[in-house]
C-alpha cells in the first residue's frame, strides 16, 4: 500500500510537471530635419546584378533614389476619404507591460531616440525625400495603405514624383498642391487607428530602421551576410533571393518596442531611415549585439545621440510618446520572430505585400 501511494504521488508529480512545461512552451510563443529624415522616396537605379556589385543612385540627403516613371494605377475616380467605424481589434489587444521572451537570438537596443513619420505626409514637396507618399520598398505606399488616390505625383517633383498621393494615415485636407496630411492624437479604445480614415489595408503599427537593403548599395552586398534571418528566411522560401534587387529581407520584419511609458508595442519595418546623407547601412547599430548608438547624428532633442527610429502615429500612441511629432523620445527595440508577436491591435491588419514599384 505504501508503494502504491508513493507512486501515484510521482505520477501527479510528473503530471503537474508535464503542464507547467506546456504552459511555459506556451507562453514563450512569441523627415525631415523635423521628424527623423526617415528614407521615403522610390527608387530609380538598376537592379543590382548577380555577377556584380549592387549599384544604385547616389542618394540625395536623406533618402534613397527616386522613381523616373509613374507607377501604374488604375484608371479611375479619386475616391474621397471617408470616416470609418473603428475597427474590430483582436483579443489581449492592450499591449504589454513587459518585453515577452522570443525564440530568435536578436539583441536588445536600449535608450534609443525615436521620432515619428506617417504614411501620406508631404512636408516639404522641395525636398527629395519630402514625401511619405512612397517608402524606399513601396512606389505606392499612401495609396496601397489607405486604398485611397486623388491623384498622381507630378514626374517633376523632388520627393516621390509619380506616386498615387491621397492616402493619409492621419487627418488629410486640400487637393493638388494644397494637399496635406497631418499627424494626429491614437487611442487605445479603438486599437490606436485612425480616427478620420477609412480602416488601413495595411498595418498602421510600422517603422522604419536606417537600413535599406534594396536600394543602399552596400546594405544590399552585405545584407545576407549581417541580416540574422536572411539565411533561414531564404530556406522557408525555398529560393536564395541574396541577388534579388526586387526582394526585401527587412520589409515586413517585426520589432519588439518598449515606450517611455513601460508599454511593450509591435510593429513591421515599412521603410528605412533616419539617416544623415547616404547612411542607411548602419549595420552594427541595426543588427550589432553591443548597443551601438546610430551612425545618424541628425532629428534628436538629445545631445548625446541622433535619432535611430521612426514610429508610426499608432506606435507614438501606443508607446506613450510626450508628443504627436517630436524628437526626445527614447525607446528600446528589438527585431522578434514573427511567433513571438503575441495577440495585440498590431495583428488586426498584417502587411504582407513585398517590395513594390
């Protein structure tokens, strides 16, 4: 009797220890000088070749190269924004209090300075890099987000000539030339999108970091060997794409980012930038394991550093920034495997989409 019951005492024990383990298992799962001078612009260089060095456009101060060509869009009516419900958001949708463990080895970067861009947001059409109408790996970045075009970029304009503009990922007025695209106040009630547009088609929690691995000739001869998932990333796709001027490896990728109010956010790569001049290969601050400051020295309130991030409105919200469009915030960030990402308003609209012209 007495050997019975020390037995059923250790299959309990085994049996409790078998559900912690799974719980554990379980838990584990995962733009100017204004704004940060994130890289907006379409590019217009050749596509780098595989028997040689990538060779793009020198860039202008800030920004990748720019489209030569308008995109083709369809032909139709400009569809005017219109208010929308806000949108259903997904369970757990108040983010986190503290950062989650994740499967990849990706390390940690702390008090880095953040400032804020948007989609749609032209802030000075003078400048080649004035316009978040495109990003560095969409031509069609406003319109693809929204859904929305009033029109078309005129060829012979400095920042993101033959782009769809109209789309805004904030509070948008005027047409033409006087249109504008403002930033504005995100609140959690509605999963921090906007309040005065259409529901995105994209994902409005996106960021961009200061390395282009498309357009930045030495970002993309380098990027298979200093990006940590382009080797894995190529296996699940069952192609090497090193060579491949069309793909992204840093399009799309997740950061893990906690706030100066404590809240752990996610969001996806969506452009490159901030960057002094041509700096957008900032390797061994992007990916380096020892908490290197950026090589950007420029858009920072703080003395010590220039700004290493911008964040979309919904990140700014979510992430408690001081102000809409500033630039003394600080963040620490991580990238995180995509099954790390736990359930929050960042997953009620993914962006899949590549790169696109």
């Amino acid at each position: 009797m007495k050997h019975l019951f020390t037995a059923l005492i250790a299959v309990c024990l085994l049996a409790f220890g078998g559900i912690a383990t799974i719980s554990a298992v379980q838990s584990s799962h995962k733009s100017s000088a204004r704004d940060g001078g994130s890289s907006s612009s379409w590019r217009s260089s050749p596509s780098p070749s595989a028997s040689s060095t990538p060779k793009v456009t020198p860039k202008p101060t800030q920004s990748p190269t720019q489209p030569q060509a308008a995109p083709t869009t369809p032909a139709s009516t400009p569809v005017a924004a219109a208010p929308a419900p806000a949108p259903a958001v997904t369970a757990a949708a108040t983010p986190t209090a503290a950062p989650l463990p994740v499967t990849g080895n990706y390390p940690l970067h702390t008090n880095i300075v953040s400032t804020t861009f948007w989609v749609g947001e032209i802030f000075n059409a003078n400048l080649s890099d004035g316009s978040q109408v495109c990003s560095t790996y969409n031509g069609q970045w406003a319109m693809q987000h929204t859904g929305i075009n009033l029109g078309t970029t005129p060829s012979s304009a400095s920042g993101c000539p033959g782009s769809p503009y109209g789309g805004c990922d904030g509070v948008s007025s005027g047409s033409g030339s006087n249109f504008k695209c403002a930033t504005e106040q995100r609140v959690a009630s509605n999963g921090y999108f906007p309040l005065h547009q259409p529901k995105p088609l994209q994902n409005p929690f996106y960021l961009d970091l200061p390395y282009d691995d498309v357009n930045d000739s030495v970002a993309f001869a380098e990027r298979c060997n200093v990006i940590p998932w382009a080797a894995a990333d190529n296996a699940a796709t069952g192609v090497n794409h090193c060579a491949d001027s069309n793909y992204s490896y840093m399009k799309n990728a997740w950061v893990q980012i906690t706030g100066p109010n404590g809240n752990v956010c996610y969001g996806q790569v969506e452009d490159a930038g901030p960057s002094s001049g041509s700096l957008y290969h900032d390797s061994a601050y992007v990916f380096g394991a020892n908490n290197a400051r950026p090589v950007n020295k420029q858009f920072s309130g703080d003395p010590s550093q220039g700004a290493g991030m911008d964040v979309s409105p919904a990140l700014n919200g979510c992430l408690g920034f001081a102000s809409l469009d500033g630039d003394t915030d600080h963040v620490s960030w991580r990238f995180v495997d995509r099954a790390s990402v736990p359930a929050g308003p960042w997953l009620t609209v993914v962006t899949t989409a590549g790169v696109t012209n």
